[in-house]
C-alpha cells in the first residue's frame, strides 16, 4: 500500500510542502508544495492540521521505574543518596511489576512520539532473571522499535559499590544471559524492530572484569556498549579513590572508548576529554531533566557537537525525570542549553538531538530524518491546544509552546497512535494495574 501524508501545517524537511508518500515500511518521495506524487498512490491522509516530525529516539530510560515515582524518601537527595533510598524497593521487583512498568513507560513515550526507544535494566533480584525477555515481549506486542541494554551490576556494598547484594548478579551470570539474549532477539539488519546492547551499569557498581568482559562480548557479536558515565562530581571523586583515574579514563582502559559506545549524561568532562570522545566516537545521551532534578550539573551539548561528538536525547528513569514524555525532554533540552549557550540555540537544534542526533548515537542511518528510503517512523502533532493559539511558526511552536502530545504516530509505515490513543490498548485498565503494583512495591 502506498500511502500519501498530503499537505502538512508543517513539515521537519525541506521541499516537503506537498507531504511525503511512503511504500510498506520507507518513505519513497518527499512531494514540493503544490505538487501531487510522481508514483502511483492507494491512499491519501490528510495532514492539513498536522506538524510532521521523524519518529523521536529515546537513548536513555529506566522502565521500571514507573513504579517510584516521587518518592517521598528519595526526594531532594542528590544521586548517591538517590540510589541507596530507592535500591530496597527496586529489591522488591516482580516479573508483573516490571511488565507494568514497561508497558506504562512505552505507552507514555509513544504518545509523546517515540518511536525507538532504549532501556537499560539493570537490577536483577531472585525471580527476574527473564527481565529482557519480558520487556522484549511488551514492545512487540506495542510496536515500537526497542534496543534493549541488557543491564548489570556485579559490585555491591560489600565489595566498595553502592547497591545491595539483592540486587546483584555474578559476572559469569551476567555474560552468560547477555549472550543468550543476543542469539535470541538482536537483529543487526537495517529497518530491525529489536536490538540488544550490552550495559554495566556505571563505575561505582561494575566490576572491572565485568568491564572487560562486556566490551569483548559486544565486539564478538557487533552490538552497541551503553553505562552511566561522567553524571556526578561525586562520581569523579569516588574513581579518583577506588581506581585511580577519572571516569573516562576508566572507560579507555577497559576498552570501551569507540564508535560503539554510548554513555548516558556525559556531563562532566573537561576539554581534553570531549576531544577524545571526540576522536573515537563515542556517544552521549544529554538527560536535562533528570539532571536537573539531581542537581548533577548541565551536559556541554554545543561543545561536545562542534566537536564532533554524537548527540541525542533520553528521557532517563522515571523516578528521577519523572516523566516518560520525549517530546517535553526536547523543550526542557531546548530551554537548559539556551541558558548556558545563548540564543545560537534554536528549536530545530532541540529537534535534531531528538531524532537524527539519537539515530547517529545508535548507529541507525535509516531512522530520524524525512528522506527517500528512510524508515517511515513518523510523529505528528496538531496545534489544536491553547498553549498553540497566535503562534507563527508550527515547528518551533512544539518546542517553544511545549507539545506534548502526539496525535498520531507511525512505525515502521504502521499506524500504532491514532487520534491520540494506542491502538489495542486500555488505558485506563493499564494505569489502574500499574498504580496498584506501584502502590505495593512501595508499601512492601
């Protein structure tokens, strides 16, 4: 079926005015203003009140943490504190709680136009050792592109790190599944709905053989490295003293620094260090919101671009965001680099971290632009709400206005957000199954 999205309100690509016809799961011709398609068509959508976007990417997220959302105890405490509140909850996990939680965390970022998604799960206690599996299961079933980081920690209290043994696994266990979990869900052809990436958690609960070990697995197999790198000053203290070297020097020597890594915050490197990311490659997902709520400082975006780096956006847990909302991550991106940058920072800077920026992080050329033979992964928003009324240009307005919903989305040329709703999908059951666990997990 040949499906032409006709005479868009507006449109992120250029000589586009016309729309764009798309072909089974691509988009095979942009159409100037005025002009009908040069190929033959079945069906013709009507995008007069709609801004079309490429599908949003979300490089960095915590499902399961849906299901702590402003805690009480964990509230105004920086990251460490942060963690050693909430990992006795997280101890609590179930394999229902986090099905909920990554259905509702999904669900949330579809609605706000994702359309590939990451998520880096990392706790593992006794019974949910099928995490990947389940989360696997949950975004097929919902239809949108995931790369699932197969997280890990293998450092508890006991050995220097900061979580609890409950939620540790051993590193032979941790290789083990990771390979398995490759073998059975990575798909590494163009257009793959399902990917798996390999994700230690972050310096202060990984071990450096864990490290090591990660980073020959993912070269074995040709899949993407993902960790929290360079979050806090605290964290910087904690490797000058338990290691010897900064954070990324860490990551060089363990063999992580290269054009198949990306790091989550990347917030605190100094100039020589974003040249060396530079150099190699290396990625950065910029989280401004939940580094604002962790006071742990303010990504260097327009540094590390000019300089080469690639950058996209995430929206991070929801227990530290505390939102799974995408399309409100590129307003607050937007707004915290134009205070530190200056007016040089514009809405469609916001927009090309949220989509080309997160393709170029996860090695994916054919997401995130509006071009022939690209994916059609497509979010569209109407300007329907007050907070639109008088604006003048239908882009920047759902960044500056503060869009933050989606009226429909599209994956993979598939309709699976229409009129605002998730096709197939009750809300309102999902939310009230999804509090009752959030309500017991925090009450256990």
């Amino acid at each position: 079926m040949n499906i032409w999205l006709k005479n868009p309100l507006s449109i992120l690509a250029d000589n586009s005015g016309g729309g764009i016809l798309l072909e089974g799961t691509r988009i095979i011709e942009l159409i100037p203003s005025g002009k009908d398609p040069s190929s033959e068509y079945d069906s013709v959508f009507d995008a007069s009140c709609h801004v079309i976007l490429p599908g949003l990417i979300n490089l960095h997220h915590h499902f399961y943490q849906t299901l702590t959302r402003v805690y009480p105890q964990a509230l105004n405490k920086g990251l460490f504190p942060w963690l050693k509140t909430l990992y006795p909850l997280w101890a609590g996990l179930t394999p229902e709680a986090l099905r909920l939680g990554t259905r509702l965390a999904l669900s949330e970022l579809l609605l706000s136009g994702c359309t590939t998604a990451s998520d880096q799960h990392y706790v593992f206690p006794a019974g949910l050792d099928n995490a990947i599996d389940l989360q696997v299961e949950e975004a097929q079933n919902l239809g949108i592109r995931m790369v699932l980081c197969r997280g890990s920690m293998d450092r508890s209290e006991k050995d220097g790190g900061l979580p609890p043994d409950s939620v540790v696994q051993t590193c032979d266990e941790i290789l083990e599944d990771s390979e398995r979990l490759i073998q059975q869900y990575h798909n590494p052809e163009e257009g793959a709905m399902t990917q798996i990436a390999l994700a230690p958690c972050s310096p202060f609960s990984v071990s450096e053989a864990l490290m090591r070990e990660s980073a020959m697995l993912a070269k074995k197999h040709h899949v993407l490295l993902h960790t929290h790198l360079a979050e806090t000053e605290d964290e910087n203290s904690f490797c000058l003293k338990t290691i010897g070297c900064r954070p990324l020097d860490y990551l060089e020597q363990v063999g992580w620094l290269n054009n198949k890594t990306w790091m989550a915050h990347g917030i605190h490197f100094t100039d020589e260090e974003i040249q060396k990311l530079a150099a190699a490659k290396t990625g950065i997902s910029h989280c401004p919101s939940s580094n604002m709520v962790l006071s742990s400082g303010v990504c260097r975006v327009m540094d590390l671009e000019k300089a080469g780096v690639p950058v996209g956006l995430g929206v991070d847990g929801s227990a530290s965001n505390d939102s799974s909302n995408l399309m409100q991550e590129v307003r607050q991106a937007f707004l915290l680099q134009r205070l530190h940058h200056g007016s040089k920072v514009t809405h469609l800077d916001a927009l090309r971290w949220a989509t080309e920026g997160g393709a170029n992080v996860l090695r994916r050329p054919e997401l995130g632009r509006i071009a022939e033979g690209m994916q059609a992964d497509l979010a569209l928003f109407k300007l329907d709400e007050l907070r639109f009324s008088g604006n003048g240009d239908p882009l920047a307005a759902l960044v500056i206005c503060g869009a933050h919903q989606a009226d429909r989305v599209m994956v993979a040329g598939k309709w699976i957000v229409e009129d605002g709703q998730i096709l197939g999908l009750d809300l309102e059951q999902l939310q009230a199954q999804h509090h009752r666990e959030a309500k017991r997990l925090q009450e256990k």
